[in-house]
C-alpha cells in the first residue's frame, strides 16, 4: 500500500497546532466538496482529506502516525511497522467487540494503523455502523437509533373537539445531519453544524371523548436515521380553552349577571358551540349554575354532553350618579 502524508494533504506543518488544522481542512473541504466542486476526483479529495483530518485531529492518532517517523514519501510503498502488521480484522480482539465507522469510507493505510482504534469523531461523509469482528458489516443487524421519537404538547379547545375535523400541527425536526453527523466542516445540507431542522405539519383527528394528558400517536410521523428506520410522533393533550372549561363531554362556562337582573331575574342570550340560544336566569339568583342538557361535546356513544352556565353576578364598573344613590337608598332599606 502506499503512505499517506496527512500534512501535506492539509497543506499544513507537522508542528502545526488543532487550531490550524482545523482551519486549514475547514477551507480546503469548502473547495472540494462533492456538492460544490464537481470535477472527477472531487470525491476522492474529499475523502483523503476527512482521512487525514480524522486523524490529525485526534490526539492519539496523531501520535501514532507521527511515530512513524517523517522520512516517508508521500505515495511511496508503505509496510506497517511492527505492532500494525499483525492485526486481522476479520477476528475477535480479546473477545471484545468495537463500534467502527465503515472502514470502506478510508484508505488501506488508515485500517492499517487505525483499525483497532475505531474511526473515532470522524467527519466523513459516510454514516457511522456498529459491527462486530467476525461479522461482515453488510449482514450486520442495524437496529433502529433509540431517540427517533418526537413528543410535543397539543393545546386542544372545545371548538376542535366540537368539530370532529381534523386540525393541523406543526411542529419541528432537528436531527443529526445524514451528509456529515459529527459536523466541524463544510456542508451545504447543514453548514457544518452537525444538526439539520425541519418544519414539519400534519393533520391529525381527535378522538372522541380524548382525555387531559392523553398521549395520540402517528406513526412514522417522528426522526429518520441515517438506515432509513422511521420513529413516531406523540401528541400529549393540553385541553385548553379560555371560554369553557372542560371535563369529559361536559362543558361550563360563566354567564355574568347584574345585581337588578339576579334580584329581578332576566333572559340571557349565550353563545354555545351549537349556537346561540336564550335562557332564563330565575328572580333571586346569587350563584350556582343552570344545566343546558346537550349543548356539550360529542360522546362516543352518539349525542352530546351538557353544558353548564355558571352564574356569576359582577357590578357594573361605571355608574352614574343616580345608580349610587339608588344603590344607597336600597343600603338604607337593607
């Protein structure tokens, strides 16, 4: 095989600090990127330079490959010293078995040094792959990640439960990005942050009679990895209404009063999800609340639950000069 000088693909010195490396790979991966450059051997040159980024920029690798001296040419033929050769990939290691990125993804030389160190924090463009010695990694199981699930509240009103239409969310998707996970250089997917956001919406139908706190879910609705494999999308119910408070298929809401019309009594004209319609307040009212059977929510069982006026007698927050002096006059008779 034929050594790799990951200085010279850097275009940097061998007393050259992580600051500069980083540097130096961030502004040669903008040039040859497969996405902008799109000449021949840009795929080539951007793997060799992921390669030696990969390993100039891990402390470990870096002394190990330094250790082999700096008298190599670049592309000469290249036989791994003593403590490399011997390392067979296709065995158990000490009956242990190691997380690789896939080694397809670099050179010969870099397996050779490195294969029994994992490709660590690599900024390759490939996915990273779990495998074990002995197993080829194309018939390696891959399970699905475990954070693939999304879990956001739903604030629900009374109307959206009336309706029985289904009502939109939105919601948002971040997720590590397929094209570089780890991030640290050029990328026109996610510019290098490693981390991709999606604004997602979907419509989704209430069940009836669903409950504060229950959980809906939509299946395959939630983040996808780099293997495909697709998590859900749970929605937990806030039920949430300023108008009516909600308990099952029942509802209340207030109906504010005047003093005269509690002592006198009076019609009301309320609005309800059915529509608006006419009540009676009784003479002589001062609390409690008034049944209106079937003005609720829908049951499962077919009809409606009961909406409950709850009276609330408020005192006007002007009066005039002759209202005060009958409220004094009404005082004294008191």
């Amino acid at each position: 095989m034929q050594y790799k000088d990951y200085y010279d693909i850097l275009g940097v010195k061998r007393e050259a600090t992580g600051a500069e490396i980083k540097s130096a790979y961030r502004k040669l991966a903008r040039k040859v990127h497969p996405d902008v450059n799109k000449t021949k051997d840009s795929e080539q040159k951007f793997k060799d330079l992921n390669e030696a980024y990969e390993v100039l920029s891990d402390k470990t690798k870096r002394q190990r490959y330094d250790s082999l001296g700096a008298n190599w040419q670049g592309g000469s033929d290249f036989t791994p010293p003593p403590g490399y050769e011997n390392f067979n990939f296709n065995q158990r290691g000490g009956g242990q078995s190691f997380g690789f990125d896939d080694l397809g993804g670099f050179s010969d030389f870099f397996s050779s040094l490195f294969g029994d160190m994992g490709a660590g924090h690599t900024s390759q463009r490939g996915s990273r792959q779990g495998f074990n010695f002995g197993q080829s990694p194309k018939h390696a199981p891959q399970p699905p990640s475990t954070d693939l699930d999304i879990t956001q509240n739903l604030n629900v009103s009374a109307k959206d439960l009336f309706n029985k239409k289904p009502i939109p969310v939105r919601f948002k998707i971040m997720e590590k990005c397929p094209h570089c996970p780890q991030g640290g250089g050029f990328c026109a997917h996610c510019g290098g942050t490693g981390i991709i956001s999606e604004q997602k919406s979907v419509n989704v139908k209430l069940p009836i009679e669903v409950k504060e706190g229950q959980k809906i879910r939509l299946k395959g609705e939630g983040k996808t990895d780099n293997r495909g494999h697709k998590g859900d999308l749970y929605l937990k119910i806030n039920l949430k209404d300023l108008e009516y408070q909600i308990d099952g298929v029942n509802l209340t809401k207030e109906v504010e009063v005047t003093p005269a019309q509690a002592v006198l009594g009076c019609k009301k004209d309320i609005k309800t999800l059915h529509g608006n319609i006419g009540i009676k307040i009784p003479a002589g009212t001062s609390s409690g609340t008034l049944r209106l059977k079937s003005l609720g929510l829908p049951k499962k069982e077919g009809g409606y639950g009961d909406l409950n006026a709850k009276i609330k007698i408020v005192i006007p927050k002007k009066l005039s000069d002759k209202e005060i002096d009958l409220y004094k006059k009404l005082a004294d008779l008191e």
